[in-house]
C-alpha cells in the first residue's frame, strides 16, 4: 500500500482526505515534525517508506534526492489563491491516476498537467 507523508506546506485537510480516498497518509504537524528541515522528513519518509508530498521545490532537488533512492517523492505546484478543496480534489484525482508510477520517482503535479521523472 502507499503510504504518504505530507509537508506542512500543504493544506491541512490533504492527510484527512487522503485517507477517506484509501491511501494512508501522515501530516508532519500531526506527529510531532512541524517545523523540521527537509532533512528530517526525509529521512523520517525514508524510515516509514512514505512517500512525500510537498508544496515547495525544496524536495525536487535530484541531486540531493537522486531518484530511486526514496520511496517517492510528489511536488504539488498550485496556485496560491486555490481553494485547498479544488487543490485536494486535483490531487487526489491525479494520484489515483499515476499512483503506479510515484514509488521511487520524483512527480510534480500541476492543475492542468502530471510530470514525472523516474529513475
């Protein structure tokens, strides 16, 4: 099963509706990693073989994350002025369709379109 475990740049609702969707998810204000270095939830993603899902670019260094050397790591690129229901809705919905393809790899996910870089 896929596990995620979801940055705290992302809404707090994502976890929570992750879950409802049949994934298990972990958001890092929930288990004690608020404010932590990407290090951190990295290493933490790697020890519970989660995949990570993160606002930022931070994660999409390749080099300081190289592909296949992680459970999978998953880029969410809205708009800020998205409603977080439209932006979970997307997501989600993206997910379901390429949740094949994220273990090891590094995927980005836009409103209008899924990129993925595998290893």
């Amino acid at each position: 099963m896929i596990r995620f475990l979801i940055d705290e740049d992302m809404p707090r609702s994502t976890a929570k509706l992750l879950r409802e969707a049949g994934f298990e998810s972990f958001d890092v204000r929930d288990i004690g990693l608020r404010g932590a270095k990407d290090d951190v939830i990295y290493h933490r993603a790697q020890e519970e073989n989660c995949i990570i899902i993160a606002g930022d670019l931070g994660f999409a260094n390749t080099l300081r994350y190289p592909l296949g050397s992680h459970p999978g790591i998953l880029i969410a690129r809205f708009p800020n002025e998205m409603s977080p229901d439209k932006l979970n809705r997307i997501l989600i919905d993206a997910i379901k369709s390429v949740q094949e393809d994220l273990p090891g790899n590094l995927t980005i996910i836009e409103p209008d379109k899924v990129r993925i870089r595998r290893r």
